[in-house]
C-alpha cells in the first residue's frame, strides 16, 4: 500500500511524466503512440543513468506480482527476464504459500527504487494481459492445446523485446560512455539482493519444441504491441510491498 499512497521522492516525478507519455500512447494515430512509448523508455533510462552516476545511497523496495502457484508457465520466467533486462529491477522466484492448494509455491518477486518497482509492476501486468487478451484473437473458436499458448506467448514477448532493444541501443549510442551504465546494471541494488538473499542461485530453463507458425505469430503482435494507458499511482492492484532498505 505504501508504494503506491506515498510519494516516491524525484521518482514520483518521473512517473507522472511517463505516465502522461503512456496516455498518449493510447493515440489511433500508430507513429504517434510508437514514439510516445519510445519517450516512455528513454524517461525511465535517463532517470536511471542520473541516479546511476550518483554516488548517494539509493533506497529500495521489494514487491511481489502476479499470484503464487505450485510451477509457472515458461512464458511467465520469459517476462521475468525482460524486466530485469529492461526495466531496471532486479527477480527472484520467492517462497509463498498457494491457498487453495495448501502447499508451498512459488511468487516473482521484484527489487528496485521505489520508481523501478511501480513501473515494472505495471509492464508486467500490461504484458500479462496482452499475452490473454492476443491469444484469444489468435485462437478464436478453435481449442488449441496449452502449450501452444506457450509458444504465442514467448513469442509476443520475443517481439516486444526487439522493440526494447532497438530503444535501448539508441540510447547507447546517444549518451556515449554514460550510455553503457544501461547495460552494466547498479552495484547498490546487487549489494541490496545479496543482503536480502544470501544464498541466492540462478538456474536456466531447458530448451523445448516450438510450433514455429504458432511463434511468428506470436512475435508479429509483440511488435505491434504498444506500452500504453496511464500508471494509476495509486492503483490498489496486486502488488505487496515487502519493505525499503537502503
């Protein structure tokens, strides 16, 4: 509830602005969306290349999304890394009881500044809901099986990361060796995980079979898919704060 009541110091500033910038991203007119949601990226890039570049301490928070479950979908480990990748924060599959299953599960949890987690929470739940809502279209009436779910989703996610990547190497370029601190990622909130989870492991997911039409598909509406709608910051949905630590 705090990470979205309160206010989040320069960062609630940013938000308002890319929030505005999201709301005309809903625009009929696609090159005007396309280019408010690349303004979108490249306000929450600069941000973090000003507060990378700062040597004061910076404050985080940690934030759970989606629901806890016994195992999750490959797609849900696919969005997983792209926020990490992209939006400035960092994952971890977290512990967290399944209710109705009376068992222990598992939760994505979210680490960054108080900014980074809100927006990233917001992409995740916007490309959750794209992933649904394009899969039904391309399914229609037929009953296709799960997996193939699967392999639309990974690739809508596939084809919104070129989008992200072509965003991020323009940046890159644009601010010279101030632009490679994108890519280099902050050492504060890596200190912030270790402390959190000290024994923390990364594992990889093993590789399976693709229906490639299905996939194409998939990737052709990624890269259509358009970052829009406004940020409600103080939206109720979801998320729950896990506390700020320095």
């Amino acid at each position: 509830e705090r990470l979205r009541q309160e206010s989040v110091e320069d960062g609630d500033r940013i938000l308002s602005r890319v929030q505005k910038l999201l709301a005309l991203a809903q625009s009929a007119n696609r090159h005007e969306a396309e280019v408010a949601m690349a303004k979108a990226h490249e306000c929450i890039a600069r941000y973090n290349l000003d507060r990378l570049a700062a040597p004061a301490e910076r404050l985080y928070c940690s934030v759970c999304v989606g629901a806890p479950a016994l195992s999750h979908a490959v797609e849900e480990y696919a969005l997983a890394t792209l926020l990490r990748e992209y939006y400035f924060v960092e994952t971890v599959w977290v512990p967290a009881y399944v209710l109705h299953r009376g068992k222990m599960g598992k939760i994505l949890e979210l680490s960054g500044t108080e900014a980074n987690a809100k927006m990233a929470e917001y992409v995740y739940e916007f490309l959750h809901r794209t992933i649904l809502d394009q899969w039904r279209l391309f399914q229609g009436n037929r009953r296709l099986h799960r997996h193939r779910r699967t392999d639309f989703a990974l690739g809508l996610l596939s084809g919104f990361r070129e989008r992200l990547e072509a965003q991020t190497k323009g940046l890159e370029a644009n601010h010279g060796p101030a632009g490679a601190l994108i890519r280099r990622g902050d050492p504060q909130l890596e200190k912030y995980l270790r402390e959190r989870f000290p024994r923390l492991r990364k594992f990889g997911r093993g590789g399976r079979q693709l229906d490639e039409a299905i996939h194409r598909a998939g990737q052709a509406a990624g890269r259509k898919t358009v970052l829009a709608k406004p940020i409600d910051l103080r939206s109720s949905a979801g998320g729950r704060l896990l506390g700020p630590r320095l």
